[in-house]
C-alpha cells in the first residue's frame, strides 16, 4: 500500500475529530518521515547535498492527496552530477511511495536565479524548509534570500501580485469553487502569508473569522481528497451531494446543501477581500509615495491620486460618512484605502437603514452612470450595502442550487446593475437589435430594479413575491414612494414574466398576448423590464445567452409594444395584410384554390408570421398542395438557428414523425408551429440547432422515406448508444427514470382556444419525440411548441387541443394525459407499438 492510501484512511479516521491544521501537520511529518527515510538509505549523510520542501510541504499544511514538492540543494553542479545516480533513485523511489511530486535539483545560486525570472519559484521560496542532508547548504540560500531581501521586496510583490490577478481572473464560475485557486481559496491565503513576510503590520494578525474560513476551506479540501483519493480541489455540482453525505456518516448531522455552499462561498469571499486589502497595504508601503499628490476631498478624506482615505472616527460619529467615501471614491474614480478599508471592516453593529443622509447618498450612487456596479461590489465586500439594506445580507453570498446560474445571489444581483449600466451607457447587447428610447427609463427605478429583483430568494416561498413585499420595506426607508414605488414593486415581481412568456407561450395568440400586456400599467414599465430581462439573462450565465433567446425577448417586447401603442389597430392592419396576401397568390395559382386556402388558415397562423414569412409559407404549401406531394424546405437564419418547413399530407403522426427524424438527424428542436387541417394537410415549422446545413439535408433523405416504427426502433437504438435506459427495472420495482423528478402542469385559463402542457423534468435524447408521441396517440394535437433547456433540466410546452371536438381539453383528459405523458418520460416509445384507433 502506497503512504497516501494509508494518509486518506487516517484522514478519514481523524477528521471531524481533531483540528484540522493539526491533522494537516501530522499528514505533512508521515510524508516526511517516509521521504527523509528515503534520503538517508539513497543519498545518506554526503557532503554539500540536502532536501528542503516548500509549497503545502513546506508550510506543513498538507491535504491527504497534495503534491509531495521539494527541491534537492546542491552546493555545485560538481556534486550534482557526481551523485546523480543517487540522486535520480531517490527521486525514482519517492515516486513509488506518494504517486505524485514535483522537484528540481539546483544549486542555491541556480536557484535565485531563476527565481527571479519564475515568480512561482520566487513565491515557493517563502515557504521553503530544511528537512534532511547537509544544512550549510540550505543555509547558503537563506544567506543569498536575506542579501538580495531588500532589493527583491519590489520585484518580488510584482511578480506574485501578477501571478494572483492572471489566477483569479480564469475563474468566472463562481458556482462551482476551485477551494485552491479561485479568489479566496488556499493559493490567496498562502499570498497573505508571503506579503506578511516583506512588511510587518497589524493588518496581518488574523482574525478569529478569517482562520475559522481558512479551516472551513481547507477541511472541504480534505473531504474531496478522502472521497476522491486524488489532488481534486473544484466543488462541482455532482459532488456536493457525497459531501453532505460523508459529513452525515461522520458527525451524524444532516446538511442543508444551499447552507453548506453558501458558507464556503462567504469563506472565500472574506479571504478574498482580506488578500485584496493586504495587497493593496503592501503596495503602498515598498512603492516611493508622491506627497505632491496629496489631495483634500472635503472634510475628513484625503486622497494620493490612488487611494481615497477616512479617518475611521468620523465614521463612528457620522455613519453615512461610510456611504459617503465610496461615492467620492466612484467620482475620482480612486480606491478605497487599504488602513480605511481594514478598520471598516472592524466596524459592527451599524445600521444605516433609517439614516436619511446615508438613503441619499446611496442612491446618488444608483444613478449616477459610471462604475454602479463596481462600486456596489466594493459596498459589499467591505459590509456596507448591509448596514443600509440589512435585506441583502441574506442573499450576499447565497449559493444558488440550480443551473444555469453561475454566481451567488448578490454578485448575480450586482452583475446585472453592470448590464443595466451597460445598456443605458449606450452599449448595446450582443444579439439585441431593438432598444427603447432610454429618455423615457427612469433611471432611479431601473437600477433598484436590477438591484432587488432575486432579494426574496432563500425562503421557501416564490422568491418574487417575497422579493416584492420586501421590496416595498427598503424603497420606502429610500424615500421612494407613490408611483415610483408600485412601478418598481411590479417590476420585481413580475421580472421573470417577459422571460417566461417569450420561452413558455405562444406571443401570437393573441388572447394570451393581451392578457400579458393587460398586466402592465404603461410602457415606461415595460420599457423598464424588457431591459431587466436582457440584463438579468446575461448576468445570470453569459455563455447561455443566445440568439434565440434574444430573438424571443425581442419579438415578445416588439408585439407588446405594438399592441400597447396602437390598440385595436393591430387587428386592422392583420386584416389588410390577409388581403394583400390573397391577391398576391392568386398571381400564381388558380383564384378557387387560393380562396380555399386562406379560408382554411387560422388566426393564429395568420398573425404568427411577418407578411413576407407568411407568403413564403404560403407559397411553399400551395406548391405542393397542387403538385400533391411532400415538401420540405430549409432556412438558415439570423437568429443562429435553422428553419425547416415541413408539408404533407394531415395525419396523427405526422409531427411524432418529423420529431424523431430530426432527432435522428441530430438536431435539437427549439421550437415548433404546426398548422393543421389546411385542405387535408399540413404544415409543420421547426426552428433547431444547431445552424447545420448537412444536417438538415441529412432530414430530408430520412424524411421522404420514412416509417414511425422504424423511427421509433432508431430512436431506442440511439439511446443506447447515448446510454440512457429506459423502463421499468424488475429488480429494483422502479422506473429508471424517477418519477418525483417530472412535474406536468395543464392551464386551461391562459388561452382561449388551447390547453397549455408544461413539462419540467431532467433532459434526454429524444425526449421531446417520445413526449409529442404521448400527445398525439391521445388524440390530441399540438400547435405550437417552446423547447427550453437549462443544462440538464427540460421546460418544454405545448398548446394542444382535442383533435376530434377541436376544443380545449377536459379535467379527465388532462388527468388521462398526465399519465401518458410520466410514461413517455420514464419509458419512451416501446415497440411492438399499438397504434391508437384513431390513427
């Protein structure tokens, strides 16, 4: 058995039992113990060699599985190559024992050389430690360290502050924590420890809060180690759970998921903001100060043209002064200075809630364009947007459990002030096309906004309703009242309404349409939440922003606005274009045939479209209508998706049919129209991704020749390929797929004509075929589907209707359906495949 499988055994026996950093040192003196033992039987006692560790190694703060990292110190390349056989068997048989190591063999001298070209060499040397051989020569390199000390103290703070911001600055995720290199993990803590080492000063005495985040981080390592048996240092979702349950099996106490991660986060974030402020501490104390820069910025802050500094009394005596510094800070656009920030954060126990003058000054900073964000950010990492919104500090650092959300709570909150800031300073989104005319956005309103939209979350209940009463208690203490004050309740209750709407109804429905606008006052509001939607997408996760997603929210807000400007002369317009549309046809094909056609077409096919989509589709059927076959076309368009136009004959099958083969054809399907019973047939339109050519002419080829049940057997043949099984284990007497994890939900009040389906669960090849076969071997029919999928989870609705009776569905359908629709889920399409009567 190698040393490290025996140290993860011992850490799982001690841990929970003893102090961590005193486990950590007896991990660090097994690894020792065995490696010098290794020494003395390769090396021995010879003259001008010896072994010193640095790193973990050399701090004596190991974790079970950390990398072994020494260096071998030689007193000249003599030496070295005179026992390089010894040397390389040493090195070979520490390899054997711990797995992994990293070392090097240098002369002192080589050493500093490169020390000074490599900061991680420079920054191992301020933890490195004698361990075994001939100590003169360690003593050489401490001697070379102490005579190049002060002429290194510059070069060497530039070279690990570089290091630390090209680190940190990789890590965007903050959902999923590096608990090593991200900001605040061990790597910033181990950098305070070499600052403290270039000056001495009160500001590197710890405090009790910051070793118990230190302890709270490391032992976190420790349990990754011992579940993982590798140098694993990144919190991914997927671990989380084996977490809680190791602690459970150990301590007997049961962890709250969001609770456990929301510590860890607050832990890295006070390490973080503790490394920033040393940081910033030492630099000002080894750079040449420039007296001349010396300014005054009213009573009681002075400024160097960097930092902006307090004297921390009047702080006590007039708390707003502690909103007021970060406003003077946002104008000249300096930084709060190290000393000022540090004895901030020593300050307890205020509460600006009820400080008028502190109200004020808080939202000249909201409304002010230019660093809000920024600023905002530094409020909370000093604890000061607490002391005037106590509300925040439960969502300060609040993990968010779910995906696609990258960032705690507050920092989410936070990031959308910067779009917000973003958009309104005239940098336009990326994908969005359509802007309002920003004169008519209160800013006050749209920043508080962005700012409080997500505050409910945490508790049990609907985080927008929650976030709106809580809302109405801060903006009241603001001195916000009357209309500003329901506008900006509205908003934070309603802000996931334009998203929802544009990804899980049908925008041209127009009952469903004016419900939605109904609801809003006037169009400031709207104006106002369309860009808190685009704002809050970004700031949610920037890499799940899309152009179909933009395009949603575009052509949502557009329709709406239109309808709330010009009312009831929507449907005028609607009726002129239905002409224009019939006479332009008639051009091409026999007036009968035209007049039938259009006659057939509903509604809510005749106002989805713009005018030139709708000729187009119009055209396309009448084609092959007269010519009585199948047609298909295909349009790559702007939105980074691909349309493809789907007319037949009228059958229960025909979009079960379209759905799988497209699946087969490797595209993920975003949304769908179908239009039905058009002179005996019909047309289906799908927007997919990806924007493939091949693919979609791949489509056609299976298409034209087509059969369900050779369909449905390549569809299960494809998901075993995927690995996914499906049914029912006769072992377990379980569904494979669980059922507690699917939610279907029926509405039958939405729409005026269709029953809307939503179906959330846990996202798999081929599920949106096996789900649309559910509906429509029922009896039913679909007429518009939105495909929505977040990582792993599926949000996909569907407006169907009775296919017989063309009629909502009844409470004893939706019940009958709800069932069929959990087997499609948990079962997919099986074969030998009874096909339905009315099929």
């Amino acid at each position: 058995m190698k040393i490290r499988e025996e140290i993860i055994q011992l850490a799982e026996s001690k841990i929970f039992q003893e102090d961590i950093l005193k486990i950590s040192e007896l991990i660090t003196q097994l690894y020792e113990d065995k490696i010098t033992e290794i020494y003395k039987q390769e090396i021995g006692d010879v003259d001008g060699i010896c072994l010193s560790a640095f790193g973990s190694f050399g701090r004596k703060t190991m974790a079970p599985c950390s990398d072994i990292d020494f260096i071998i110190l030689t007193s000249s390349t003599e030496i070295s190559d005179k026992f390089s056989n010894r040397i390389s068997s040493f090195i070979a048989k520490v390899w054997d024992v711990v797995s992994k190591a990293e070392f090097s063999v240098r002369t002192p001298a080589e050493t500093m050389k490169i020390a000074l070209e490599d900061v991680k060499v420079l920054s191992y040397l301020s933890d490195i430690r004698f361990i075994a051989g001939d100590l003169r020569v360690f003593n050489q390199l401490i001697y070379i360290l102490e005579q190049e000390k002060e002429q290194l103290k510059i070069d060497f703070f530039s070279k690990i502050a570089q290091d630390r911001k090209k680190r940190i600055s990789k890590f965007k995720v903050m959902s999923e924590p590096d608990l090593k290199k991200s900001p605040g993990g061990l790597d910033d803590f181990f950098f305070i420890n070499s600052l403290s080492k270039l000056i001495t000063d009160e500001v590197f005495v710890y405090t009790d809060e910051i070793k118990s985040d230190f302890k709270r981080v490391l032992e976190t390592r420790f349990i990754l180690h011992i579940l993982q048996k590798r140098n694993s240092n990144v919190i991914h979702s997927g671990i989380i759970e084996e977490i809680l349950n190791f602690k459970k099996r150990k301590t007997g106490k049961v962890f709250n998921p969001r609770d456990f991660m929301t510590k860890i986060i607050s832990s890295m974030q006070r390490i973080k903001v503790y490394a920033d402020i040393a940081q910033n501490f030492v630099k000002k104390k080894i750079f040449p100060q420039h007296p001349e820069l010396i300014t005054s910025l009213g009573k009681d802050y002075i400024s160097d043209g960097e930092f902006i500094y307090a004297d921390i009394e009047s702080f006590k005596k007039e708390p707003w002064r502690m909103v007021e510094i970060f406003k003077l800070a946002k104008e000249n656009n300096l930084e709060i200075a190290p000393e000022t920030a540090y004895q901030m954060l020593k300050i307890k126990n205020v509460n600006l809630t009820h400080d008028q003058k502190a109200s004020e000054i808080f939202l000249d900073i909201m409304t002010d364009l230019g660093g809000i964000a920024k600023t905002l950010m530094k409020m909370k990492e000093l604890g000061v947007l607490e002391k005037i919104i106590p509300e925040f500090s439960k969502v300060s650092n609040l993990y968010q459990l779910f995906p696609p959300h990258i960032y705690p709570v507050g920092t989410h909150l936070i990031k959308c002030v910067e779009e917000t800031e973003k958009i309104l300073s005239g940098i336009r989104p990326q994908y969005i096309e359509i802007l309002p005319d920003f004169a008519e956005i209160d800013k006050k309103i749209i920043f508080l906004s962005a700012f409080l939209h997500d505050i409910g979350k945490g508790s049990r209940q609907d985080h927008s309703e929650v976030g709106e009463k809580l809302t109405e208690k801060i903006a009241q203490r603001l001195g916000i009242v009357g209309y500003e004050l329901e506008r900006l309740k509205f908003i934070v209750k309603n802000h996931l309404s334009l998203s929802h709407f544009s990804q899980r109804r049908d925008m041209h429905d127009t009952s469903s349409l004016e419900k939605f606008v109904s609801s809003f006052p006037d169009r400031m509001t709207l104006n106002t939440l369309y860009i808190i939607t685009i704002a809050d997408a970004i700031a949610t996760n920037p890499s799940n922003w899309n152009e179909w997603k933009a395009h949603l929210i575009q052509e949502v807000y557009s329709r709406a606005d239109e309808m709330m400007r010009k009312g009831l002369e929507y449907t005028e317009e609607e009726r002129i274009d239905i002409l224009m549309l019939s006479d332009e046809l008639k051009n091409f094909f026999p007036a009968e045939i035209v007049d039938n056609f259009v006659s057939s077409l509903s509604q809510k096919f005749l106002s989805f479209f713009n005018y030139d989509r709708l000729f187009r589709y119009s055209m396309a059927f009448l084609k092959a209508y007269t010519q009585q076959k199948e047609f298909i076309t295909y349009t790559k368009r702007d939105e980074g998706v691909i349309e493809i136009v789907v007319i037949g004959k009228d059958s229960q099958t025909f979009i079960a049919e379209c759905a799988g083969t497209l699946f087969l054809s490797g595209f993920n399907i975003l949304s769908l129209f179908s239009e039905s019973g058009v002179m005996e047939m019909a047309i289906n339109i799908f927007w997919v991704q990806p924007p493939d050519k091949s693919k979609a002419e791949k489509f056609k080829k299976m298409f034209y020749r087509r059969d369900l049940k050779e369909i449905i057997l390549k569809v299960q043949e494809k998901r075993k390929n995927f690995g996914i099984e499906m049914g029912y284990d006769s072992k377990t007497k379980r569904y494979r797929r669980k059922k507690e994890d699917i939610a279907i939900v029926f509405d039958n009040n939405f729409s005026e004509n269709y029953t809307i389906v939503e179906v959330y669960c846990s996202d798999r090849p081929g599920l949106l075929f096996d789900i649309s076969c559910a509906i429509l071997f029922s009896g039913f029919e679909i007429s518009v589907a939105k495909i929505s999928t977040r990582e792993n989870k599926v949000a996909d609705i569907f407006y169907i209707r009775d296919r017989a009776k063309m009629k909502k569905l009844s409470e004893e359908q939706c019940a009958k359906l709800k069932i069929e629709i959990e087997k499609s889920i948990t079962q997919g399409v099986q074969l030998p495949l009874q096909l339905p009567a009315h099929l």
